[in-house]
C-alpha cells in the first residue's frame, strides 16, 4: 500500500511527523523522513493511518492510493 500525493503533502509537518514517530514505536525522525520520502509502507500501519485521519482530517480514499482496500479498525 501507499500513501496518495495529498496525503504525504499533508503529513509532512513537525507535529504530525512527531506524532508518526510515537505511533510507529518512537522511531528517529530522520527515519521518518525516509518513510515520507520513500512513501513507505510503514506509513500505512494502522497506527499510522489512525495518527494521518485525526491530523488531517483526510478520509480513507483521500489517504490511500486508489485500489487499495481498506479494512476498518474497531473503535476503541
């Protein structure tokens, strides 16, 4: 899976960032970095994804390239 253009666009900030370094087990930001750059597929953990729809109010479809199903996460 990847992220869509608007998505890394949107995530590429010094919170969101911050809050993707926490959600994916406090990795460097430097990694994180990578990951954007890479549109890495750690990107689409669903820590991850959880952190990118509350920041940044993107849906699913908006988030995930097209052709990508997504599965829904039970709400906690």
């Amino acid at each position: 899976m990847k992220l869509t253009k608007q998505a890394l666009t949107a995530i590429n900030t010094p919170r969101i960032r911050r809050r993707l370094m926490e959600a994916l087990d406090d990795v460097a930001e430097s990694t994180i970095y990578r990951y954007i750059s890479n549109n890495d597929d750690n990107l689409t953990k669903a820590a991850a994804l959880k952190v990118i729809r509350e920041e940044t109010g993107l849906t699913d479809q908006e988030i995930l390239e097209e052709g990508v199903e997504v599965i829904s996460q039970p709400q906690n």
